[in-house]
C-alpha cells in the first residue's frame, strides 16, 4: 500500500473473454480507489482470473496457488482471490481445499467485484460467489472506459446453450445472453473516441448472438460499420453450424469487416463428430468454407482442433488430417483431448492413451504448420496493412496485425505509430508471425493511450 493507496494485481489465464473480464475488474476496482500493481508479490488484492478449459489449464493454478501460500503467511492482509471458471467450477470447494485463500467467484460476479474484495477486506470474511444471475435471455453491462488500446475486445453475448460432450463452457458460464444492440453501440463509440480503431466482439457462440431478441449479429455488424472512425471489425467465436447466410455474406462486403473467421471444426470424422455432438458434418463444414471463400477469396480461415477424443481410431484421425491439408488454415488451435468432470464425455471414458494422443498432436502439427509457413513465406516481398498496437514484450520493435490477423513485428516504427494503420512491406517470414518495416505515412494522427 502507497499513500494509503490499495494496489490489486490480476493475472490472467485462459480465453480473450478472461482478457475482456480481467479489465473490467480493473476498472470497478480502479473507480474504488485502487491501483494496478504490476508485481504479483507487490499487491494487496491479488486475483487470479482462471480457465478451466482443459485439465492442465487447472493444475497451472493450484499450483501458482501453491506457490503463494509462503506469501500470504507471511502478509496474511493480502487478500487471495480466484476468479473466473474455476472459481464458478469448484467454488466452496476450492475455498476448503485451499485454506489460504480468502475468495472464490465466478464469471457472472465479475461486476460485483468491488463488493466481494470489500466484504474481504473490511470484515475479514472468506467469500465464495458461484452463481449465475438467472433473469432473462438478454442482459446490461455497459462498458468502463478506462483506456482505450488501438485494437479493444468487447463481450457482447455471455454463456453457450450448446453442450459440445467434451466441454466444461456451458456448466461454467451458463446459459447465452446477449446485450443489446445499442448499448454495444454505445460502448463501440466510447472507445472510438477514446482512441481505439479496430474491435473484436466476443462470445463463446458468438453466431447465436440475439437468440431470444428481436437482434441478430449481422445486424450488429452493419451499425458497427456505420461508427465513425472505427476501422476494423472482428468477432469469435463461430460455431459453424449457426454461422448463417447472412453473416457468410458479410465477408467482401461490409467494408470494415476483416477478411479472417475463426471457425473451429475439431474433427474430421463425422463418428467423431457425432459423439462431440457438434451439430454438423465434415462435409457441411467444407462447404461453408467454400461458400465463405466464393463471397471473400482472401479470407484467412483459422480453427480448433481436438485429438485424441474418445473412440478416435486412426481412420478418424486421418480424417482431422484431410481436413487439415485441404483447408489452407492462416491458424490451427491444435488441443489433446482432456476428460473434464461433469461432461457427458467424461462418462465416455478417456479411453485414447496420452502417448496416442501426443502422436497425433506432433501429427496435426506437422501437417497444418509448414502450410501456414508457406503461405506466410508468400508474404514476403508484399505490403500489408497493419495497425500498430504495442511493443513486444521484450521492448524491441512495435508489434500490429494484418486484416487476416497475422501479428506482424515492425522494425522501424516509432511511438508515433502506435495505434495507426500503416503500410508495412513484409522482408520476413518466422513461423506464424512476419516481420517488415512500414512504407509511407501513419494514415492518421490520432493519439491513443497505451494503458
Ligand atoms: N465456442 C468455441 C467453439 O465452439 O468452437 C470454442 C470455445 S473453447 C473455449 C476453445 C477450444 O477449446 C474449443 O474449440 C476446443 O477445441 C477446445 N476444447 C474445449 N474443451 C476441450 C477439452 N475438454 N479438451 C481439449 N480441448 C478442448
Ligand atoms: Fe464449448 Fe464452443 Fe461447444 Fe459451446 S460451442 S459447448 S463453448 S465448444
């Protein structure tokens, strides 16, 4: 604590809607007075905002927790918290497990934040929030503006109905609701002012967006690319089974929609398939990626990969490969199978050995990297547009993204880029990202706030 100032700390783990919940915590917790500590060790009110996607994603927090229980026996005034999908899966649980640990919420109680490290603080009480709020198919939650980034994630739909066998998204983050069009709008505009150029809508079933209101995500697209000043238009996750005409017809025609979809199709096998309950076949998912490529030719297409399913025999296996080498994927997700509780999966058995499956992870790798290599070697010598959004982590050189979402290192842009689009002539290709340097003049001079 500095000048009596409380400081928090959140680390975060998992997905880009963590990302988007782990700013918002920021915000409430910085409007009651507290500052963002960068060191963990250093802050009052250290958050741990978690996954519970896969097994491993699990382990990697309890035992970070682990790790900090010297520290709270020696500063028992801290206050430990978790937050996010674990918290929501284990909830008291975690808190009889973990004595040192003074609070667990889930990620329907992210806004209440400011009340839960409170109730901690002033009356000393380990808390526990794991519920969902239950009312309606709509919800509110209006943006903080805090800063502005030159490229800003928004959640516009919370929860899945969908129930894929393998995945723990539906029993940790509920039903699906949407928020409304304007209120999106709303928000839409106040980065823009504030600076930021491109946005990336989020959901877990970001297609379904609306269902049960009068609204649909095509609609929303449409009134973002009518605000004034925004550039970029993003959204993930699709499903492919409700990624409709209307949305496929975007692609190529709504100006500031980019040209990159993320649409993951796990497997091959149709069997496979069937027993991940995904709702669609190999067949129905190539064809609307060639509908998809009809509307926009360049489109960069990335995905999700699960291996190792249960039952996955070879055949199937070689099916996730064929899909792999037919699709020119620009990005590949490639996850082992992880048996988590509670899943209909899980009762399956997890009947495929972890050896078999790290055979075909190495497998999936070796076909889908060298054709993202290739077609990123096929940059080079070309100009992409990219918008300039940070410095690297090491502080070398600026970093931004194309339109189809490739990162692309920047070596000679100054602070002067930062948060503009430029034109970058690329001299190199590493793996999934490229290198280049920027040709001609930043295309505007807005100043942004870095954060
Ligand atoms: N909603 C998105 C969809 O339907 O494609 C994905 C959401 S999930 C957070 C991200 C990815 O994690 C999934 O696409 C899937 O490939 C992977 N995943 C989910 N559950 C998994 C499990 N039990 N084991 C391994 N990978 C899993
Ligand atoms: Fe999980 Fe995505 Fe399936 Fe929903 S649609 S259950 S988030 S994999």
């Amino acid at each position: 604590m500095e000048n009596g100032q409380k400081t928090v700390h959140i680390k975060t783990f998992g997905c880009q809607m963590n990302v988007y919940d782990s700013d918002r915590m920021l915000a409430i917790l910085g409007q009651q007075g507290f500052r963002s500590e960068p060191d963990l060790k250093s802050a009052d009110v250290i958050l741990i905002n978690t996954c519970s996607i896969r097994d491993k994603a699990e382990h990697k927090v309890l035992s970070l927790l682990g790790e900090l229980k010297p520290l709270k026996e020696k500063y028992p005034g801290k206050v430990l918290g978790i937050a996010g999908c674990v918290g929501q899966r284990m909830g008291r649980t975690l808190l009889q497990r973990v004595p040192h640990l003074d609070l667990v919420f889930g990620p329907d109680s992210v806004d209440r934040v400011g009340i839960l490290v409170d109730a901690v603080m002033k009356e000393g009480r380990r808390t526990v929030e794991a519920k969902f709020d239950a009312d309606g198919r709509s919800y509110s939650q209006p943006s903080i503006i805090h800063r502005a980034k030159p490229s800003e994630l928004l959640t516009i739909i919370k929860g899945c109905d969908h129930f894929c066998t393998y995945c723990i998204v539906p029993f940790v983050r509920g039903r699906e609701k949407s928020r409304p069009i304007a209120e999106i709008i709303q928000d839409v505009k106040g980065f823009v002012a504030a600076g930021t150029r491109e946005i990336t809508f989020l959901g877990q079933n970001i297609n379904t967006y609306g269902k049960g209101t009068p609204e649909k995500l095509s609609e929303l697209i449409i009134a973002a690319d009518q605000v004034e000043g925004l550039e970029r238009i993003r959204y993930l996750t699709s499903h492919p089974r409700d990624l409709g005409p209307d949305l496929i017809a975007q692609f190529g025609t709504v100006p500031k929609l980019c040209p990159a979809l993320h649409l993951p199709f796990q497997s091959g096998s149709d069997a496979v398939l069937k027993r991940m309950s995904r709702l669609y076949t190999r067949d129905e998912y190539l064809a609307k990626v060639d509908r998809l490529r009809e509307r926009c030719p360049d489109l960069a297409l990335s995905t999700d990969v699960i291996v190792g399913f249960p039952g996955e025999t070879d055949a199937d296996f070689e099916q996730t490969l064929q899909v792999l080498r037919a699709v020119q994927f620009s990005g590949a997700y490639l996850f082992k199978y992880s048996p988590r509780p509670g899943t209909r999966a899980f009762d399956y058995g997890d009947e495929i050995p972890e050896r078999v499956k790290e055979e075909r992870l190495v497998k999936a790798q070796d076909v889908v990297l060298p054709l993202i290599d290739r077609a990123n070697l096929g940059m080079v010598g070309k100009t992409t547009k990219c918008l300039i959004e940070k410095l690297d982590k090491k502080q070398r050189y600026y970093t931004g993204r194309n339109p189809y979402n490739t990162i692309v290192h920047v070596l000679n842009a100054g602070e002067a880029c930062l948060g503009k689009i430029v034109d970058v002539e690329i001299t190199e290709a590493n793996g999934s990202n490229l290198k280049g340097y920027y040709v001609g003049a930043p295309k505007t001079d807005r100043q942004y706030q870095t954060g």
